[in-house]
C-alpha cells in the first residue's frame, strides 16, 4: 500500500504572525467571557417572610408583587404607607382581600432599594400575620446581612412606619419613622438594622 503525503506547504512569518495573533485575541476573549457575562448578569431583589422563613428572589427587572404572588401561591396586601390614594387603595384591598379570605393572603412590610427613586435591587419583607403593623405589632430586623449599608430608597406599606439604624441591633445613629423615602440622603448605604411598626 502506497500512501501520498500531502506537500508541505511553507507559511511566511507575516502568514504565521497573523495566525498566531488571532489565536491569542479569541483566547483573551475566551478568558474575558465569564467577566463580560458577570457584569451583564441580571439583578435580583429579593423577599423574606418574616413569619414563615420562606424567602425567594427573582429578577429585578419583573415586577414585584406579582412575582411574590406567583412564588406563595398567595395574594399580596402591598398599601403604600403615606400614599395619597392609600384610604381608598386599602378600602378597595380590603374587600379584595376579605373574598379571598384574609387567611390567606400575605401583606408587605417594606421594601428596600439600593438604588434612589425606588430602583435596582431591592429587599422586601412580608408577614402572613393579618394584624400587620396594627395593634402595636412591630416587627424588627437586627441584622440586615447582605443588606447591610445598601438601602437607598424605601417604601413601608399598610400602615407601618420604618426606622433605620447604622449598626446591627438598632445600634448607632437612626432616622425614623419613614413611610417613602426615594433618596436616604446623608442615611444613604447606611442601614444595617431596621424597625418597621
């Protein structure tokens, strides 16, 4: 059996230059790749149930209580404290709620953005508790975790009332009382601690 091999074919080192550059250009945007797709990744807000521990996050960019909704199966009591329509809205909540059974349904305490104006990421705390804020009931957060020092903006729903403190356990300098804040000013990336009652 004969077998031909092919002739040798002679590259020019401008030939071998640019074949050899290229190689290295696709390898550096191999490597960068993984950081390209990091920074472009989605941002998250997330949600805690402060009486049952469930928790979830979902894409920042979706909308808020729906997809709270759609991840406990449960309707979202969600009155922005301070609204102008807050009477009417919560009338007209309250008799959604009341034929969906208040049982049933969770209500948002506040929600946290670490962007002003209510944008980026964002951090909302729930309660199944039908009382919410009512009767005295606060509920209070001690250490905000991978929270801490990100709240830029924040919105306190059905009634509660929110106050922000710099160091875990209510620690350090506070301000308070917060129904809506779209710019934390000088308390900006500051809370590690809140109450909301």
């Amino acid at each position: 059996m004969i077998t031909r091999l092919a002739p040798r074919t002679r590259l020019s080192r401008r030939t071998l230059g640019l074949i050899v550059g290229g190689a290295s250009v696709a390898a550096s945007l191999l490597v960068a790749s993984p950081a390209l797709a990091a920074t472009n990744a989605a941002s998250q807000s997330c949600w805690e149930n402060v009486d049952t521990g469930a928790t979830g996050c979902f894409d920042s960019a979706l909308d808020e209580r729906e997809q709270i909704e759609l991840a406990t199966g449960r309707p979202l009591v969600a009155v922005e404290t301070g609204s102008a329509n807050a009477s009417r809205t919560a009338a007209s909540t309250n008799a959604t709620t009341a034929s969906t059974s208040t049982a049933t349904a969770d209500y948002l305490l506040v929600t946290g953005w670490d962007g002003i104006n209510q944008t980026g990421d964002s951090k909302s705390y729930l309660t199944s508790n039908t009382t919410g804020c009512g009767a005295g009931v606060n509920f209070s957060f001690q250490n905000l975790l991978t929270w801490s020092d990100r709240f830029e903006s924040i919105q306190s729903y059905n009634g509660c009332l929110t106050t922000l403190y710099a160091d875990i356990n209510f620690g350090g300098a506070f301000t308070g009382l917060i129904s809506t804040s779209n710019d934390l000013g000088t308390f900006k990336n500051k809370a590690s601690s809140l109450d909301v009652g």
